[in-house]
C-alpha cells in the first residue's frame, strides 16, 4: 500500500507544502520483495523502472486509528525500490486499475534494514537517492511528501494492519518513465541500482535477464 509522494530537490527539509489529498492504493504481493544484494529478474520486452521510497514497517495489528496514534504503530523504516513493468502498466492504466505491473517476483526489493524510529528520528527529514550505474537517476527529500506520515498510516488504517506489513510512502521526483527519452533508461541487464535513504543505508540489487536467473529462455507472453 502506498500514497506517492511530491517531487522537490533535495537538501535540508523543505517548507510545509500544500496538502493534495492521499492517492489511490497500489499492492505488492509478499512473494515479490527482495532484499539486499539480490537479484532483480527481466524479461527483455518488460520495461522495468525504479522508484525509490521510503518505506513503515507495521510493528502491532490495529485499525480505525487516528494520525495521533499512529506513532504507536511504527516499528521502524527501511528503503523500498518500487520496480514497474511499464508495457503492461500502460494497458492496465486503460482501466484506471493496476498492480500486476507492479507485483511481478523480483519486483519488490526492501531493506538493506529495518532502522527503529528512535535512530531515524524525524522521518520528514531524509535526504533520499536513487542512482543506476552510479548516475544519479532520483534525489529528493523526505520532507517533500505531500502529507505526513501519521496522515498516511491513520488513513489507511481502515483497511486494517497486521505486525510485519509495508506500507510505502511513494516515489520522489526522477521516475525514468516521465523523462523526455524514458527508452533510454529503461532497466536492464548488467544494470546495478542503489536506492539511499539518509540513517537508513543502501539497498543494492543487481538486474539479470530471465535467461540467467532460471537458466532457460523466458516463457512467451500472452497478450490481453
């Protein structure tokens, strides 16, 4: 679950800005995620594209709870890589809804740990870098989100929570779908991404294609 953040340079915390409202829910589904140092698997016609997040760790189960509460909830935070597949977001967006793009094994790396809310202290105030190859792709700052992070969890909380789930707080500015030549920057083999969250660390993962990671030629794709 999750509610993208607004864009904005990084550096020390921003002023307040506007509230916009919180967007809709996106699921990753648990066989997805990944952690440090493990491998991200493509297919060639699979467009894949990094976003980096910062991510809750839900530490009790509860619902219905106000932003005043929702500290209580908190076990802690970690860095979340939210891969897209864009070919197949692009004919799920026909409908308006979406997350098989999203859910794809591989497609959820987490970590490189879980960092308990007295090391983080103040989570809007995170200096935040997604780099692939070491090119700076995305840098922002945590305290350009939109609305807090309270706000986010007391929201959502009427979906109920459990010990152990995620919730993601959305992507920054940079996301290579939205650039003038996105083709470019699609991910691909051989690629290495580092998604950094200030006190928390970096997640490192490396991207192999199909042929590599299962050792035979990727299955066809079936068109809908």
């Amino acid at each position: 679950m999750r509610k993208p953040a607004s864009s904005g340079p990084s550096g020390p915390r921003p002023a307040q800005t506007p509230r916009h409202g919180l967007a809709r829910v996106l699921s990753k589904l648990g066989v997805c995620s990944r952690s440090l140092q493990e491998c991200l698997r493509v297919q060639a016609e699979a467009f894949g594209f990094d976003e980096l997040e910062l991510a809750i760790i839900i530490g009790k189960s509860g619902k219905f709870f106000g932003p005043d509460e929702a500290a209580g909830y908190i076990a802690g935070y970690t860095v979340f890589n939210d891969i897209t597949a864009r070919d197949i977001q692009r004919r799920e967006m026909r409908s308006g809804v979406f997350s098989f793009c999203k859910a794809i094994d591989t497609f959820c790396p987490l970590g490189p740990w879980i960092v308990t809310p007295d090391e983080i202290g103040d989570p809007h105030d995170l200096r935040m870098e997604l780099r692939v190859n070491g090119e700076s792709r995305q840098e922002s700052h945590s305290g350009n989100m939109s609305v807090t992070i309270p706000e986010i969890l007391s929201h959502y909380s009427a979906l109920g929570y459990s010990a152990g789930d995620v919730v993601s707080t959305g992507t920054v500015s940079g996301v290579a779908g939205f650039s003038e030549d996105a083709a470019s920057l699609y991910l691909k083999p051989g690629d290495v991404i580092e998604a950094e969250i200030e006190k928390i660390g970096v997640l490192r993962n490396p991207v192999i294609s199909w042929q590599e990671g299962h050792g035979e030629p990727p299955p066809p794709r079936v068109a809908f």
